[in-house]
C-alpha cells in the first residue's frame, strides 16, 4: 500500500491494551470514521486479519465537532436499541458513558414529552435514552475502537472504488492530506461515508447500475445552543415540547455532559430561526411554559455562550440496498444506506443496529462463503433502516402537504400510529408497546399482535388517513 498517511489514534490509552486481538480472515476497508464507521470496524474486527480505517477529517484528541459532520452540534438521542447494540459490540461501553457524564433517561419519566395536552406520564420498566452530545459519543466509541489491535487508522479522500476483473470491489483509490495518491487492496469496502458521501458517484464510476431508492421532504430546519445547567445529572431530565400541527416551532432540551443542556429549537418549511444568543434567550423565555423557560435559563450567563448552530434537512432518502444490483464486496451502512428526519432521533441506533447485523453476517463468512454474506447483511441493513424510516415518515404525514406521493407504507403506518397513541393514553401497556416500537427494540407489527382492541390492521388505507392524524408530540416525545 504505497502512499500511505497513517494517523495516530487520538483518544487511544496504550496503557489498558487492545479489546481483541488480530483475526485471520480478510482485509476489510472501512470508508468514514464517523459513529457508524467506528461501530462497522468493531463488528467485523473479529473476523478480520486486518481492518483499516480510513477518515477524511483529522480526527480531533477529544470530544469536539468536526467539520464535515455539521450535524453534530445538534441534540442527537441514543435510543435503547443502539445502546444494547453497541453494548453487545464493545462490552462495558454503557457503564464508561455514564463515567463520563451520558445521562440514562428513561422515557416518559427522564425524556419528558408534552404532547400538546400535557407531559407524558411515567410508567415501570420504560426504555431509556441515553444523553450526551455527539462529540462526546463519538469520542468515547474512538477511545474503544481505535485500541484494537488488528485496525489501522489512515488519512485520505476516497475519491474512486476499485474493481478486479471478476467485478468485485477489491479496494479504492484516495487522495492523502499531503495531495499524494493511496492505492488501497481489501477483500471488501465498508462504506459508512455518511449523509454527504459520495457513495453514488462511486459505484457509478466502477460501473455499478444505479441504487433505486425512496425519498421524502420533511423540511426540517434546527438551531441549538449549549447553555449552562443549573440541576445535577441526578435530577436532569430532557424537555421535549415539539409541534403540534398546524404549528411547526418545537424544542428539545436534553441534559448532556459537563453540567450543560444543548437546546435544539426546530421549525419547518423555511421558518425563519433565532441565530444569535440574544435571540435564542428571547425565544425560549416566550415559551408557553414559564416553568421550562425558567429552568432552561436559570444559569443563562450574560456573555461567553457558543455559537447558535443551524441546520436543514429538506430531503431524505432509503436506498434498496437489499434488492439492488450492488458489485460484490461492497456494503454500505449508516447514512449510506438511509438518511433519517433527526426530529426522531433514529439514527445513531439504526447505524448500531446495522453494525450487529454486520458482524453476526462476517461471523459466518467461512461457513456460508462471501455471496451469502453480502445477501443476509443487505437484506437486514435495509430491513433495519426500512423500519424506522417509514415510522418517521408516518409521523411527519402529520402535516398534510406531506402526504402527497407518501409511501403508502408509511400512509398504512401513520393510521396505526393514531390508534396506538390514543390506545396508549389510557393504558399503560400499550404505552410501554409504543415505546418499545419506536425506540426500535420491537417490529412495528408488535403495535397490532395480539392487539385486537385497536380495531386497526395494516391494510388501512390512504383515505383512512385523510381525516385523520398522527399524535406528532407523542410520537416524537417516546424517542
């Protein structure tokens, strides 16, 4: 591999050794070391004889934003499903989050929700969110990952796959810091390029036919600012009081790290935003709740906040991976597969998840062979992103002038999701079946079986839904 421009590990702690040691199978390219690339590589470092990374950014010593990741100031919540992922990936990971300051809310009693009615009420045995920003995740999952022993760390633009002769994807091509060419061989390419990669343009330059793909208009527009905390993480909950429609101007306060909130205002369909600190206070004291505005702005010191930092998402998309016609060796995950609304936090998790089917696909690469491996991990990376795609989907339907050219899956969803919320003011079981839905722990069917007194199944239709819609806060807020 001439060329190469290997970069150390920051964050690493040479002192406590590596999680596991080198493998004996085969050399695996891993494109992107974001959250999903650092979950990819280990999933697959067990099964590998050798892993490299590679990362366009220099990747900063600590826990700090990134600039091609200009999401990452922004509220990111780690549902339980991708807790327990990355739990079964890196064993301890949990307990050394909440070392270093994530905070475990469980929902309805520390992921507070107010559905336009009231705030949620609590019950036993809820899933949990787990809170902090998402440079402190990323940092902590870089601390765990870029130990092992068997993963190679390198600097690069990738700028073209390779493909050999049987038409496999048998490494890239890249471009280091320094401008000099990398010319990289692996067995297979991870592709965890993210929301702005060019994944596209990639396998159309290698000749790959085009990935068909379903997308969706949200327009969503967020601004956050981080602020001082005046309650210890003990007594921290998150605040969520999110649009009801026909409104669009939400928030979320969620308790992260170093006694701080990062408040996250959210509007649609081009509303303008506060970009100031001046006017993100002024916002935030108009809430309608002065209980919330109080507590928000308790410690509100008079200079020395950050920047506010903005965002829009007009558009997201799934791509059918599981169906497409994609070269051998080649897996996408992440954001390379489905982009997500963030209003529903989905995700970190479905990147965790995707990593565990990885590596239970990998586990099985000498028993079953590489063809078979490729089918069962893109048929389940897709399956994954699918779900929680249409539930975000469903819950924006919401808004009427979405549902035009919705996918009539997700319209089918949104009439289930009606029931089951106004099924799940009344009950607690159904609450707790909700929850466990849209935090992505149980399949979307699990609404309905055995729930014979929602008088609902999933061949509802789409005018069903015109007089009807989905509880928006309520859907939002169990995430």
């Amino acid at each position: 591999m001439a060329g190469l421009a290997e970069t150390p590990a920051p964050g690493a702690d040479p002192g406590t050794g590596p999680d596991t040691g080198p493998g004996t199978g085969p050399v695996i390219a891993i494109i992107g070391a974001g959250i999903a690339g650092l979950l990819a590589a280990a999933a697959v470092a067990p099964h590998a004889e050798r892993v490299v990374l590679l990362e366009q950014d220099s990747l900063p010593a600590g826990a700090a934003l990134r600039r091609r990741v200009p999401q990452g100031g922004h509220v990111h919540a780690l549902l339980d499903s991708g807790l327990g992922a990355i739990e079964a990936l890196l064993p301890g990971f949990a307990e050394a989050a909440r070392l270093a300051g994530s905070l475990r809310l469980p929902a309805r009693s520390g992921w507070r929700f107010h559905d336009g009615r009231g705030w949620s009420v609590p019950y036993e045995g809820a899933p949990a969110v787990l809170s902090q920003s998402r440079c402190q995740l990323e940092h902590l999952l870089r601390i765990r990952v870029l130990r092992l022993a068997n993963l190679r760390l390198l600097t690069g633009r990738v700028v073209a796959l390779s493909r050999g002769p049987d038409g496999r994807i048998d490494g890239l091509r890249a471009q280091t810091g320094e401008g000099g060419p990398l010319a990289l061989t692996a067995d297979w390419v991870i592709d965890a390029s993210g929301r702005g990669g060019a994944s596209a343009a990639w396998l159309e330059g290698c000749g790959a036919p085009a990935v068909p793909e379903l997308s969706h208009a949200p327009h969503v527009g967020y601004t956050s600012l981080i602020v001082p905390r005046a309650e210890p993480d003990a007594k921290a909950c998150a605040w969520l009081r999110l649009a009801q429609p026909p409104a669009t101007r939400g928030l979320v306060a969620a308790p992260i790290e170093d006694q701080a909130w990062i408040v996250t205002l959210t509007d649609r369909f081009g509303a303008v935003l506060p970009t100031t600190p001046e006017d993100f206070a002024a916002a935030l004291r108009a809430l309608p709740d002065p209980e919330l505005s109080a507590r928000l702005t308790a410690r509100w010191p008079e200079a020395g906040l950050g920047p506010v930092r903005r965002f829009q998402i007009d558009r997201v998309r799934l791509r059918r991976v599981g169906s497409a016609d994609l070269p051998a060796g080649y897996l996408p995950i992440g954001d390379a597969i489905a982009t997500f609304n963030p209003l529903h936090a989905q995700g970190m998790s479905v990147a965790a998840l995707q990593a565990g089917a990885l590596g239970r696909a990998m586990a099985g690469l000498r028993r079953s062979g590489p063809g078979a491996v490729q089918a069962r991990y893109l048929a389940e990376a897709e399956t994954l992103a699918r779900n929680a795609w249409m539930i975000g989907q469903a819950v924006d339907l919401a808004y009427p002038r979405l549902r035009e050219g919705a996918a009539p899956e997700a319209l089918r969803r949104a009439q289930i999701l009606r029931a089951a919320f106004a099924t799940a003011a009344l009950r607690p079981d159904m609450a707790r079946r909700v929850d466990r839905a849209l935090h992505l722990l149980d399949p979307f069917s699990a609404l309905w079986q055995p729930a014979p007194d929602l008088h609902l199944s999933p061949s509802s239709t789409r005018s069903e839904l015109s007089h009807e819609t989905t509880d928006h806060g309520a859907a939002l807020g169990s995430l």
